[in-house]
C-alpha cells in the first residue's frame, strides 16, 4: 500500500501541468478564476486546443481518438483541469453521449458522430427529464412513433443546460406506450435543427442562462439516429449515468476553490487584520479542508479499485458516496467564499459582458453570491442526493 | 499509487481477524472484562503466539518490521473486536519509545520479554493539569548520585493498574511547559515509592493513577537522552494517533453493520423499520461518515512514515478530526436507530459508541486538532 504517486504518475502529472499551463488562453483561465460564466467560444476554443494535443476525448478506446491511460492517469488529468482551473471537455458530448455511442452506436454512428464530438464540433445537450420526470426519470412522456424510415417525436425536455448552444440532443423516449415504464424507453440523436424543436430559455436564481426547456412538436428524426435496438434505452441511460466513476467527486475544483478563498481572504481586512488570520474562520476552513482530504482519499480508492477491476463489475461501493460528499463539499466552498466576500456580496447582476472592475465593486466580489446560487444544483443534477441515499441504500446496505 | 495489501498483511490480517472471531465474541469479552486485570491473559498470549506483540519492533530486536500498515490491520480488528488487552499501551506507547528511543542494552532487556507476551507496559505521562498538552510534564526527576529521583503524580495511566513496567515522563530541567528538559524513565510497576490507583473508563477498560514518592531510577533506566524525551514522545503520539484511527474504523464498522442487521430484523407497524426513508438515509449518511473515516485513518498510515514532523503533525491532527466526529456521528446514530436496545449494558452497540468517545478524547479530541489544523494554517499547505 503506498498512497503516493510513483515517479512515472508524477511525471506525467507534471507533463500535464506544463501543457495546460502553457496552452490556457489566459482570458479563459480569469474567468474561471473569478466564477465568471465562460462563452460557447471560450469552451469550444479551449476543447479544440486540448483535441490538437490529442487529450478532448482522454477517456475513449485509442480507436476512437482517446489516450489509453489508466484511471489514475485519467484521474491524475481531470484534477490538473480542474486545479488550473480550466474548463474540462464539454461533458455531454465526451463523457456521455460519446462513450453510449462508442459502446452501443452502429458503425455510422461511430464515424458520423465521434470525431465531431472530439473536436466539439457539434455541441451536445442531454435530452433527459421532463417536466413530469425528474428523479422518476422513468415516468418520461415524450414520444417517439416510427413511421416509416423515421421516428416522429413529440414531447417536452426541461433542464436542458446549454441546449442554447446544442447542434445535437441525445434523448430518451417513448417508443412502446404499451411496455411499462423502463421497457419502451429508446435512445435518440436529434438535430437541433430539425423542424419542430423550439428552445426557451429558463433563467435561474442566480441570474444566469444555462438551462432550457425543449419543445418537440411532429420533429421527424430519421430512424438511423436510433442508438442501439429500439427499447433498450434506459439500458444505455444507465450506462451513461454510471459511466464515469473517476472524477465524480470533482475534487480538484474544490481544491481550487480553497486556494482562492485563502487567497481572497488574505486580502479582506476585518478591523485591520486579515480575515484569514481570524480563529473562526481559520477553524472553518480547516475543518472544510479536513472533509476534502477524506473525499480526495475515497475517490483515489475508488480509482485504484476501478484499475484493479480493470473495468469489469460494479464499481467500488465508496463511488456512490463520491457525489454526494463531492456536491456538499463543492457547495461550502461557494458559502465560504460568500461569506469572504461579505456585504460586498449584495450588488448583483453580473452579466456576461461585463469585462473589467465595477464601481460599486470588484469582479471577484460580483460572482460569489451567483456562484453559491448555481452551485446548489451539483446536489440536484445527475440524480439528486436523496436519489444517491436510496441508491447506497438498496444497493450496498441492501435496505 | 494502490492500496493493496501485500501477501503476508493479508496473511496477518486474515489470522487476526480469525482470532478474534473466535476468541472475542461479545459474551467472551464480557467475561474478559471481569477478570482481575480488566482483561485476559489467555488471549495476550495468543497475541504472543500469532507474533501480533512483534509487528511493529526491528528484526534486529527480535520483532517482525512491520510497517504501519500492519499495525493498521491490527489494530482496526481490535477495534471490530473491543479488544481489552493493553496492545495500545504496551506495543504502540512504550513500545514506540523503545523503538525510538531506547538503547541497545534496554531493547535487549525489554523487547523480547514483551514479544513473548511476558512482560506489558504503559505510558506514565499524561497529568492532569495537562488537559491536551503534550509538552505538560510537572513530575520532577533528579539528579541522585548516580541515578534520579522521581517525584509527582501521573494521571489516566492507560491500564497502569496491571502493567508490569511504566514508562515515566519527568521534568530534568527547565519549567512545566518547556520543550527540553523532559527525561523517559523505566520504572518498575512494583518498585518502591510507586503507588496505583486503578479504575475504570468509561469504555469499560481501566486507568491508574500513579503517584511516584521518592522513586529511584539509574542512568541505565533513563530512555534516550534525560532532557530530550519529548522529541521521542512527539513521534510515539504521532504513530499512535494513526493507530487509534485504525482502531476506530474497526469499531466504526462493526457498530455500523450492527445497526444496518438490526434494521433488517426489527418489525414495526407491520413492515421491517428499514423500509423507512428517514431510517435509509441516516444509514447510509453513517456510511459516509465511516467511509470518510476510514480514508483518513489511511491518510494517517500513509503520512505518520513522513519525515516531516510538521507535515506529519497536520495529518494526524486532519485525520482526528475526521475519526473523532464520524465517531461520534455513528456512534450516536447507532443508540439512535436501536432505541431502547441501543441504552442497554446488555447489547454491543453501546460499547461499541462509548469506545468511540474515548478514542475521540485520547491524544486530543476532534476539536483541539481542529484547533491545532487551523493555527498552522490548514491541511493544504503546498498544493
């Protein structure tokens, strides 16, 4: 047992460190920095920068354009991401829709779809919850009737992040009314384009637009857009949510997050003295540090285990703690940088515009309560963490 | 990076944990516990006889080289079991100082007798005044032609009452709190000016109280160097901090399958009470707890080998933090979803909470290493 990193997983952490260091465009790296949104281009740019190095797509089989590193290797790369802080690959093409594909796409699929998605050169959104069918994502009511060589759709799709931005949407729907719930679920590739898809926006608590609703009014979808065999597609779904077990917990953001807000607030004074050499807050913060440390330590466990299986079998029993823990921890760095910033915290409406330091404020003061708004959906996203307790309860403690 | 056990720690692993199974079931243990000493003999030699007294010892002095994984091991079945016998005092605490500290005529006395299962010790340093200060050492020890003279009290002696040797902090030189001037002395239990007062913890295991009149001890008794005893307590509390952790995600997850089993058996209102929603979650929360636990008494494994004494210091003090309160978390959540059965002397879980608090309060509760975390500017120090 030897928790450590060897030479050679240091070497290439240090390798990986030096490319993103190097290749970050500094205007990318600011904004995530100071929590401020980033553009279509900015994460498009940055994708395509990565895709040139060879490392968009570090997760899939070498055919398809990925690496061929282990988990720790994918780990060690994630965590460089996150700790630079730059965005990470966009995830709905690269961690999700792509790996379904890669696992359960014809062969057309793979051709047509993968190097597209490498090279985020069609942008993806996930096609999931409805209205009616959030944690009972089963209970979706969007169809899809064949008729002839095409499915017609018909439905609603809510929660859509970046579906402003999407080329393309990977849906579930319905395409056997008569089977029960889980049974008549199908996998669809949509364009966005398609006639019939209308996209309105939603805005959220924190002042932003990154989700969307997605109307789907008689959108004819040709049939060769089907993943995999008709009805199998809550299969593919559970493949999809259970597919990356390796940076759940994201701690490598939250790390980051603690750099910045010892940081910050080293520069916030209270009555003449740093809020950082305040005692409260010093135990606060290491107290925070102490959790991560223990997730850090669990998701390294789960990691090395994922190695050892080799990618066979269920995962690790401690992975389904990681996202749970991951999300709580994530979100009390985005209290705790609130709480840093203080009365400065109460102006608000930053939009995406908006370039350098403000008069009532400066930039990193504006985004910490937008921040701590949007971060309360990592515990909702993905499956909920009341979903998550259910899963670790059926599935290790068998209640 | 792996977190795989070699052959022979799962060998070790696989005969302790045998060993305890048989030979520790809860009505066992309970008839342990009323024996004169507070626990068996019987079962130390078995230690003996299984090479646990000599992990963690040299080859050299007749011990095994384990690293801290094997104690780890070790230590988390004591901890599944509610082991009794004085491991912790003998092989962790004094053990350590001999590993340490002694010199080689002391470990050519000592170490084998203790493998052998012949001989247990315990630490004399803690005081009352102390509270979580290490550096606390009031007990005076003084030149005495050519030997010392130990002189003050000695409190919450971890089974002080039944060891056969103590190892006494004593001031040399300097006042109370100073960092020198703090010398380790082997003192036999029996000898003159020694008094015991034995009692039990609130675990169930014993202490003593150990006044020192007139105490003679030679200069071939003193550990190391008189005045520099501290720096060898510094790294003895340190592993031990490592092994309490160990310790305690044994109990850890002992009380926590305990509690899942009872959920599963106990019927309420026509249906098993773990059907129960609110009943799942505070499982599985507690799961979290002990899985968080168990990552840190890893981290403490991992970095109590670092020769970076500060280094070090913030990982165990993280790692205390995190076993201190996941402790007591399930160890409250434990009583909580037993009910009545979980308040009573006659069923395991309790023992199994009131062990948790007291390796939350040993070497320092949650709390006072937050305290030490934080006033040395945190855990991430050079990421």
């Amino acid at each position: 047992m030897d928790l450590r990193f060897t030479p050679e997983e240091i070497a290439f952490r240090d390798e990986v460190r030096s490319f993103i260091r190097a290749a970050l465009p500094a205007s990318i790296r600011h904004k995530m920095v100071e929590g401020r949104d980033l553009s279509r281009d900015d994460v498009v740019a940055w994708q395509r920068i990565l895709n040139r190095r060879g490392w968009s797509v570090a997760n899939w089989p070498k055919e398809w354009g990925g690496t061929g590193w282990g988990p720790i290797q994918q780990y060690i790369f994630m965590e460089e991401i996150q700790m630079a802080p730059a965005p990470r690959p966009l995830a709905y093409g690269v961690f999700m829709v792509g790996p379904v594909i890669i696992a359960f796409g014809s062969e057309a699929q793979k051709r047509r779809f993968l190097p597209r998605i490498a090279n985020l050169d069609d942008w993806w959104c996930q096609g999931f919850s409805e209205p009616a069918a959030g944690s009972d994502l089963a209970a979706l009511k969007t169809t899809a009737r064949r008729d002839g060589g095409e499915y017609v759709v018909n439905g609603q799709k809510t929660w859509t992040t970046y579906a402003q931005y999407a080329d393309w949407v990977f849906c579930l729907v319905r395409t056997d009314p008569a089977a029960k719930k889980q049974r008549g679920i199908s996998f669809l590739l949509i364009d966005m384009k398609s006639k019939g898809v209308v996209v309105r926006p939603i805005e959220t608590i924190d002042g932003g637009h990154e989700i969307n609703e997605i109307f789907f009014d008689d959108v004819r979808v040709p049939a060769d857009n089907l993943v995999g065999e008709e009805n199998k597609g809550w299969d593919y779904a559970k493949f999809l949510l259970g597919s990356e077990r390796t940076n759940i917990a994201r701690v490598g953001v939250s790390k980051e997050r603690i750099r910045r807000i010892k940081e910050l607030a080293a520069r916030v004074q209270v009555r003449g003295r740093p809020l950082l050499d305040d005692d409260i807050f010093r135990r606060k913060l290491a107290s925070l540090e102490v959790e991560l440390k223990a997730l850090e330590i669990t998701q390294l466990r789960v990691v090395a285990a994922e190695r050892n299986r080799a990618g066979r079998g269920t995962p690790d029993p401690a992975s389904s703690i990681l996202k749970i823990k991951g999300s709580e921890i994530q979100q009390a760095t985005a209290e705790l940088l609130l709480q840093v910033v203080g009365p400065q915290a109460m102006p608000y409406g930053l939009g995406d515009d908006i370039g350098g330091a403000l008069a009532f404020g400066e930039l990193w003061e504006m985004t910490a309560a937008p921040t701590y708004y949007n971060w309360r959906k990592i515990s909702i996203y993905g499956g909920s963490n009341e979903i998550q307790k259910n899963i670790v309860a059926r599935s290790i403690l068998g209640l | 990076m792996d977190f795989d056990l070699t052959e022979d720690q799962r060998m070790i692993q696989d005969s302790v944990e045998r060993l305890m199974a048989d030979r520790y079931t809860f009505e066992l243990r309970q008839k342990y516990r009323r024996e004169a000493e507070g626990w068996s003999r019987a079962v130390w030699r078995k230690y003996a006889e299984l090479g646990l007294l000599a992990l963690p010892f040299d080859q050299q002095d007749g011990g095994l080289s384990g690293t801290p994984v094997e104690t780890m091991i070790v230590m988390e079945s004591f901890g599944r079991a509610l082991a009794l016998e004085p491991f912790f005092g003998t092989i962790i605490l004094a053990g350590g100082i001999l590993r340490h500290g002694a010199g080689a005529a002391q470990r050519e006395a000592i170490i084998p007798r203790i493998v052998a299962g012949e001989m247990t010790l315990a630490l004399a340093h803690h005081e009352r005044e102390a509270r979580y200060a290490r550096d606390h050492v009031a007990v005076t020890a003084k030149r005495s032609g050519d030997g010392w003279i130990l002189q003050g009290r000695k409190d919450l002696v971890l089974q002080g009452d039944s060891v056969d040797r103590l190892i006494v902090s004593a001031r040399t030189a300097g006042a109370t709190q100073d960092a020198d001037g703090v010398g380790l002395f082997l003192v036999d239990a029996r000898a003159q000016g020694v008094s015991r007062h034995g009692y039990p913890t609130q675990d169930g295991l014993r202490a003593a109280t150990v006044t020192l009149d007139s105490v003679h001890a030679s200069t071939a008794d003193v550990v190391g160097h008189p005045a520099q005893g501290l720096s060898i307590l510094a790294r003895v509390f340190d592993e031990a901090t490592a092994a309490i952790c160990a310790e305690a995600v044994g109990a850890m997850a002992a009380l926590h399958a305990l509690t899942v089993d009872y959920l599963k058996q106990r019927e309420q209102f026509g249906v098993k009470i773990g059907s129960f929603q609110a009943l799942q979650h505070r499982a599985v929360d507690m799961f979290m707890s002990l899985e968080q636990a168990r990552s840190m008494a890893l981290f403490a494994t991992m970095m109590v080998s670092s020769s970076n004494a500060a280094e070090r210091g913030r990982a165990m003090s993280a790692a205390k933090v995190q076993i201190g309160r996941s402790g007591r978390y399930i160890g409250e959540q434990a009583i909580q979803l037993h009910g009545g059965i979980g308040m009573t002397m006659e069923y395991k879980a309790g023992h199994y909470f009131k062990r948790l608090t007291m390796l939350d309060i040993l070497l320092g509760d949650s709390e006072h290493h937050l305290g030490e975390l934080a006033a040395g500017g945190g855990l991430f120090q050079d990421e």
